[in-house]
C-alpha cells in the first residue's frame, strides 16, 4: 500500500516538472485562446452600417497618423484672415485641412474641394440625430454637458461617415470632428425681427377761438 502511495506522489510530481518545463520554454502556451481585436476593428464594430466608412481621395489611416495638432488662434488668423478667435467652424477650415493632404484645389480640378465640405456637413447633422436618438438625448442639451464616452463614440462615427471628405482622422485628439459636431449638436433658433409699433400720438386739439364756431354753439 506504502508503495502504491509512493507511485503516485511520484507520477503527480513528474507531472509537476513537465508541466513547469513547457511554461518556461513557452509561456504564452498557458494563456487562453481568445480572438484579439486591435483598436481599429473595435471602433469599427461601434460604426452604424449607414455611416460606414467609404473609400474616397484620401489614404486609409490608423491611429498613427493622427498627428496634425489643434492650430492655434494666430495659426487661424494666419490661414484663414480675419481676426485671432478661438477654434469656431468655418468651412474655409476644412478646405484647409484638405489643402494639408491633398494639396491645392487647383492641383485637382476633378474635386471640389467646398462640396466635399457641404455634404460633410449634411453627414454631421445626420450623425448629431443619430446619436441623440440612440442615447436619447434632450435635443437642447449642449455639448459641453454629454458624457466623455458619448463624445469618443460620436467623433469616431463622424470620422467613419466622412473618410471620404475629410481627413478627419490626422486630427490629434479629434479636433477635426469636434468643432463640426459642436457647431451643429444644437440647432441654431432663428429670432425674427418683430416690427415694433409704434403708438400713435395724441391729437392735438386746436385751439378754440372766441370766434370759432364750436365756441359760439356752445354758448
């Protein structure tokens, strides 16, 4: 019996040994199997199919091509006259950024580089609703209030919807498609001038005369 006790403790051991061996010459043969998506994949997986991205002028980018950093006001005012501000969306902005990778509209005559701009922006407004009504969100709420993942999801989409237009993902930190979506997340109401009236002015009555004919009949 002793002896039956001492085979096994020995087997269980050698097992011990084979087993430490193969982790030491392969320590990845350990970790469980499990299909790996990298960042690209993942983010595709969040893009709605009718946003999906299309193939258009410009090249397929990753993550690491999103170098171009925020201009600064002077930058702005520099490219685009007029005076240093803030970043605020114009679309001279945009023909801008696709100058930065395409080179000059008069460099490709078969684009037009204000249309691409325009349709983007109709692309914009159908993102903006989507997601206010995926996450049902109050439609007066502005921008600065929505959650952070909210924003990431809303950015990613746009670039996706727009690769054909805008060269949306060179953008660091997603500026590109921030300035778009918070221009147009709250439409914009339009106040009409209310013509003022103005009130008519007291008539003045004349003056009554000892000879008029009121001051006689009134005798």
């Amino acid at each position: 019996m002793n002896d039956l006790i001492e085979a096994v403790s020995t087997i269980q051991q050698t097992v011990l040994d084979i087993k430490d061996v193969v982790e030491r010459n392969n320590p990845l043969s350990m970790e469980p199997i499990s299909p790996k998506l990298d960042e690209d994949t993942t983010s595709d997986l969040l893009i709605p199919a009718k946003f999906a991205s299309v193939q258009g002028p410009f090249p397929k980018y990753t993550q690491m091509d999103r170098t171009l950093p925020r201009p600064s006001a002077k930058e702005v005012a520099e490219t685009l006259g007029g005076k240093e501000h803030s970043l605020q969306f114009t679309s001279n902005l945009y023909v801008d950024l696709i100058e930065k990778v395409l080179g000059p509209q008069e460099e490709n005559p078969q684009l037009d580089y204000r249309a691409m701009v325009k349709e983007a922006i109709m692309i914009t407004k159908a993102v903006v609703s989507h997601v206010k009504e995926t996450h049902r969100i109050d439609p007066e709420l502005r921008w600065s209030y929505i959650d952070p993942t909210v924003k990431l999801e809303t950015y990613k989409i746009l670039e996706s919807a727009t690769e054909h237009l805008l060269p949306l993902k060179v953008c660091l930190e997603y500026w590109g498609a921030h300035v778009l979506i918070s221009n147009f997340w709250v439409k914009r109401r339009k106040y009409s001038k209310k013509p003022t009236r103005k009130s008519p002015s007291p008539t003045k009555k004349a003056g009554i005369s000892p000879f008029s004919i009121p001051f006689l009949t009134n005798q």
